[in-house]
C-alpha cells in the first residue's frame, strides 16, 4: 500500500517538474545579467540576483498602464461573456428553443474559425463604428468569442439541469427572469465561476487580436507590450524572460486568489 | 461573497468604466509629430534616433515627438491596416523589399517621396545600391522609378573571427577563397569545427548564397531580385554555390548538427569562443562587442568575392494619411545630417552617409570602412530570400537537405527554381 502511494507520488513529483520546467528557466532567467547568460547559458544558476532586467522593461514599455488596460479589458470581458452565456444557454438549455443544436453550432464557429480569417471583417467593422484603436472594440470582440463557448458548455449543463426545480418554482408563482436568476443562476454557480476565470485567463493571454485593434501604445495590452522585445533577427534572453515573468505573473495571481475566493462562493452556494 | 445580486452591480459598474474608456481624442495637426520604429533603446539606431528627436524638439518650437516604441511583428502585421485608417502615425520605420514596403507603395499607402528626395540631396547622400531599395515601380518591385523610403544605416555580412583560435592553431588571416579554404582544412584537421552555423534559421541560406555570389556580378544580382533578364539556377554562379557548400558540409567545415541549430545559438557558441568563424551580419556586430570579453577577435570580408549579402538597412517611411508629412520629412533630413550618422556610426550602426574620419570608436570604424570597401564595388548582393514572398522556407529546408545529404546539389538548386518561376509569372498583378 505504501509502496504504491510512493510510486504515485513519485510520478506526480516527476510530472510536477516537467510542468514547472519552463517557469522554472524563465524564472532563472529573468533575474541573470546578459553578460551571466552568455558565460554560463540558460541552464546555469545567477551568480548574483539580477533585477535592473526587470526594472528596465517596465520603465521601456510603461508597464503598470499595459497591466491597467489588460485588467479592464479581461475584467470586463469576463463579466460580459459569463452575463451573456448565461443568457444564451437559459435560453438553449432549459427554455430548449427549437434548433438549438444548430444555434449552439453556429455560436462555434466564432471559436472554431482561426483569428486571421477573423481579423479583415473586424477590423473593417471596428473602422466603420469608430471603434478601431479602442479598448471597447476588443472588448466586444472578446465578448462574443468568449461567450460562444460560454453558451456551448452551459447549454450542455443546464439541458441535464433537474426539471423538477423549475418546475417547483414555477408553481411557486416565478416568472421566467426570476427562475433564472433565484433558481438557475445559484445552482450553476460553481461552473459559472471557472468560466469565470478561464475568460479572464484566455482573454489575458490573447494576443493576435488585441496587436491589430490596438495600435497605439496607451491601449495595448501586456501580451502586446511583450512583444517589443522580439526585434528582426536577435532576440535578448534575460530581457525577454524578465518581460515573460511580468507577463505571466498576474494571470497566476489572478487564479491563485480568485480560485480561492471562488471555491468558497461555491460552498455557500451549496447550502442554500 | 459573490452572489447574483452583486453580480448585477459588479456588471453595471464595469459598464460605466468601459463607456469611460471609449474614446481618445486625436492630437491637433502641426503640433505633434508621431514616430514608429523598432530598435531597442540601447542599440545604434535606437541611440541616434533618440538624439534626433531631441535635435528635432529643440529646432521646432511647439512641437512634440510622440514616440511609439513597437514590436517588430506588431508593425510587420499590422502596417497595411493601420496605415489604411485615420490612426496611421506620421512617420514609421519599415522594413525594405518587394514584399514589405514595395506591396505597401504598390497599395499606395506611401507617400511618393522622389520630389522631397532631390529637393533636399538625400539623393547625393546614398550610394546607387542602396538607393535600390528605396526605389519602386508600380508593381512594388525595387529598383523602380519612384522613392517611398530613405534609409539611415546599412547592413551586411562578413566573418567573424576569432583571434586566439586562429593564433593558437597558427593560421592567419585568408585574404582569398583558396586560403579561407586551407585555413578551414588547419582546424578540421586538429579536430575543431571552424564555422559556428544555424541552419534552421537564415545563415545557412546566406552562406549558400554567399558562394555563388563569389562567382556573380552585378548584372547577376539585379537578374535575380529585380527580375531584370533570365535566371537559371543551374547556371555557374549558383551550381558553384550549391556544391561548394556541399564540399563543405562533406569536408567537415561546418556540423551536420548545424541543421537544429537556429540563428541565436549559432552567435552565442561562437561568442562563447566554441568557434573559430561564424559567417553572419553586422546586425551581430555590437551584440558580439559588448558580450565576448575572454578572447580577442575581429572580422574580414567574405574572401574572393566582390559581392557580400547586405543592403540598406530599414526605412523611413511617411503614410500617405500622415496628418504632418513636412515636419516627417524635417526628422528624415535631422536623421541623415552628419553628427547624427556619425553618432550612429559610433554606437556600432553602419551609417549611410557619414564621414569615415567623424567615426573616432576603432572597431565601428573598421566595420563602417568595410562597407565603404563594399559600396565602392558595388558590392551589395542583398538576401536571398528576398524575390519570392514565403521563399525564406523554401532556403531554409534546401540548404538542411544539402547538410543532411538528403539531396544533391543540382536537386537541390531545382527546388529553388520551382517557386522563384512561380513567382515571376504572377510580378505585378
């Protein structure tokens, strides 16, 4: 018995490290001097802590206002897409509309298709409404990207979502909006949640989009910022780590609290 | 605790700060100039283009430089749709070729710059083939009749060398293909791999095309990236190319690992003192400078070879929706007056119209007058990759296949010709 559980937490430990790897060697990296990384390679310790790597890529790029603009940006659009999607698979889910399959397949699409097919029409779009080089623009975008699997998963959930309980409430006298709201919403919370935080994530991480809709730099947004480093044919390791650890950490941040936050909401939400 | 309710404040909170966010008023035209480029604070054109911003500032009373630093992939993506929307900057870095600034003149989206070009002598100023790729015709294609850029330094390639290597297996330094040839056969036969190469990236192709430019002219060149006569890929120039790198590969000169190599470690194991030679750029030059302290080394041009890979570096360009296109115009000319190139030249760059002898730093001198050397000649052979969009891959997989020997060298110079005849027969539609 011990001896398997030594086996499994062997695997784990190993597995654990291949993960942490990459993080491990940009974290390396990131605190080196240039003249260290060349001595030694990318694998060596730091021979002493290396911050002005750190320092100088957040005075180059103006770091703390790409961190505000990809916070409001994530922020909102998480909010919006879990708003929508919980419309959209009420409405596909239990309301069971007819087609719905086709509905839900059409949503996809906007995941489904890569983001260069995308990016000629949204772009024409943003120019025509006026919203080209806004935070708005990308916002909407994200929105409708995010909530197309926000719909696609929910209207799974709620389709096996107990009948009875609406049933109840509705006997109880609820109208529509408020079965969604003191019935639906309470119950799928937990799932509500880690949609939540995935759109925060993935909306954090995107960068394809947010590079051709945001052309000046007061709206770009960290991914973007990062991307200054990579020049036309030398890159410069240590800087380009120091810029991939500022890049990463607030998403990680962002989970780490949220996920605890969260899990509780979930408990609460249990008990009621 | 998060519950529906404060989810609806939450969402309606958001919504007020994102109709705060939507708008960004534009600056008033003439009192603000905005300028795009992609070099890094530290490196020659980052240091000179700030000291022109300054000249500029101090010689234009009440207007701004609104300076944009951005990525290199940024701009190379998104160029075409920004300069194509009211938010276009009004003078931007871009780079040169058929594929790039060509297509985006060919859309005109550049503003024609010939009239402003010999009206303030930045014609004088640059060499015929630099002037090259400044020039387009109305398919996009350089070398034409019209200007839509003016570059500020130039770029080429050359062998870096190691110095204690070389003093240490007693060769010196070759001044013609046959002596590189037998210094290269010294280091094979004390066991040392003498070329530092990376053949998943660009500098394996550049050595290809380095050889046959050793057996090429000028007419040659401007056969091949202007499509300017007929072009065979079985001809001297190119058959001497495609073996001699053969040969090479066979004789030991370079590593048939060198096929997972990519450009960085190529550089970092040559400045970690692992080789005796890496044939590259001097886009490596202040790189190497400031790094390799633990030997000494210095470089020489491509032995027996008039022509060497290089060209203008990249351009200024002004949009034709620039708002300000005459104060643009007043920075390109701040950027090509003497003490800002010779500034250029000092920080390590290869300034294109400076004084050799304002040039005090010795080793940027030896690299400027190595490129004066070249210019002379006529010597700069541009990139193969250039005449055909996508052809870098196409290089990129012909020359592994030479090192692998998974291909003979006639096969090999077929693969190229597949896609360079493709392309001829869709220029300018």
């Amino acid at each position: 018995m011990s001896l398997r559980r030594g086996l499994v937490l062997g695997v784990l430990v190993v597995l654990a490290v291949v993960m942490l790897f990459p993080f491990l060697l940009v974290l390396l990296n990131a605190l080196k001097s240039p003249a260290d990384y060349t001595a030694n390679g990318p694998l060596g310790l730091p021979e002493s802590l290396y911050l002005q790597g750190i320092v100088d890529f957040w005075e180059r790029v103006d770091f703390g206002l790409k961190l505000t603009n990809s916070t409001v940006i994530a922020g909102s659009v998480s909010v919006l897409a879990v708003l929508v999607s919980i419309l959209t698979a009420y409405a596909l889910g239990i309301g069971r509309v007819r087609g719905r399959v086709w509905i839900v397949a059409v949503f996809l699409l906007a995941n489904l298709m890569p983001q260069e097919a995308l990016v000629y029409p949204l772009y024409f779009l943003a120019k025509e409404a006026d919203l080209y080089d806004t935070k708005l623009a990308v916002i909407i975008i994200f929105t409708a990207v995010q909530s197309a699997f926000g719909t696609y998963l929910l209207s799974s959930v709620l389709s096996t979502f107990p009948r009875e309980l609406v049933e109840a409430a509705r006997i109880d006298g609820a109208g529509r909006w408020q079965i969604l709201w003191r019935v639906v919403v309470p119950i799928c919370w937990p799932t509500l949640s880690v949609l939540l935080v995935f759109f925060f994530i993935w909306t954090w991480n995107e960068f394809f989009i947010p590079m051709i809709m945001l052309v000046s730099n007061d709206n770009q947004t960290v991914p973007v910022a990062l991307g200054v480093l990579q020049g036309q044919r030398l890159m410069d390791a240590t800087a380009q780590s120091a810029s991939a650890l500022l890049g990463i950490l607030p998403a990680v941040v962002f989970f780490l609290i949220f996920q605890r936050t969260l899990t509780r909401g979930i408990a609460v939400g249990a008990i009621k | 605790m998060f519950t529906p309710g404060r989810l609806v404040a939450v969402m309606i909170a958001t919504a007020t700060v994102l109709t705060a966010c939507g708008d960004d008023g534009d600056a008033a035209a003439g009192t603000e100039l905005t300028l795009w480029h992609y070099e890094s604070p530290d490196s020659a054109m980052g240091v000179a283009w700030n000291k022109a911003i300054e000249e500029f500032e101090r010689t234009h009373d009440g207007v701004t430089v609104k300076f944009e630093e951005k990525g290199f992939e940024q701009i190379q993506k998104s160029a075409q749709m920004v300069l194509n929307s009211d938010e276009a900057p009004d003078l931007l870095e871009y780079n040169k070729g058929n594929a790039t600034a060509g297509l985006l003149s060919k859309q005109g989206l550049l503003t024609d710059l010939s009239d402003v070009v010999t009206e303030r002598g930045w014609d004088d100023k640059l060499s015929p083939s630099v002037q090259t790729t400044c020039k387009y015709d109305e398919r996009g294609v350089m070398g034409g009749d019209r200007w839509f850029g003016v570059p500020n330094y130039a770029e080429y390639t050359m062998v870096y060398y190691n110095k204690d290597l070389f003093d240490q297996h007693g060769v010196a330094v070759p001044t013609s293909l046959d002596e590189l040839t037998a210094a290269m056969d010294t280091f094979v036969d004390k066991g040392v791999t003498p070329l530092s190469v990376g053949a998943k990236e660009y500098p394996a192709q550049q050595i290809l095309y380095q050889l046959a430019l050793s057996k090429a002219d000028s007419d040659w060149v401007r056969g091949f990236q202007q499509y300017d006569g007929e072009v065979d890929f079985h001809d001297q120039a190119w058959t001497y190319g495609a073996e001699t790198f053969a040969d090479w590969v066979e004789k030991g000169y370079l590593s048939q690992d060198s096929t997972g190599i990519d450009a960085e470690s190529m550089g970092v194991a040559f400045m970690e003192g692992k080789f005796p030679m890496m044939i590259s750029g001097s886009w490596w030059y202040g790189r190497v400078q400031s790094t390799v302290k633990d030997f000494a080394w210095d470089t020489f041009l491509f032995p027996g070879s008039d022509l060497a890979l290089g060209s203008s570096g990249n351009l200024w360009v002004v949009p034709e929706n620039s708002p300000n296109k005459e104060l643009a115009y007043d920075f390109i000319d701040i950027t090509m007056q003497p003490d800002i190139q010779a500034l250029l030249g000092n920080s390590g760059g290869i300034p294109v119209a400076a004084d050799v002898s304002a040039i005090t730093d010795e080793p940027s001198r030896k690299l400027v007058e190595n490129y004066q050397t070249l210019v002379e000649r006529d010597g700069l052979g541009y990139y193969p990759d250039w005449p055909v969009p996508g052809y870098y891959d196409v290089l990129v997989s012909a020359t592994q296949k030479l090192i692998s020997g998974s291909a003979s060298p006639h096969e090999v110079l077929g693969e190229l010709a597949g896609p360079y005849e493709e392309n001829l027969a869709t220029i300018g539609s």
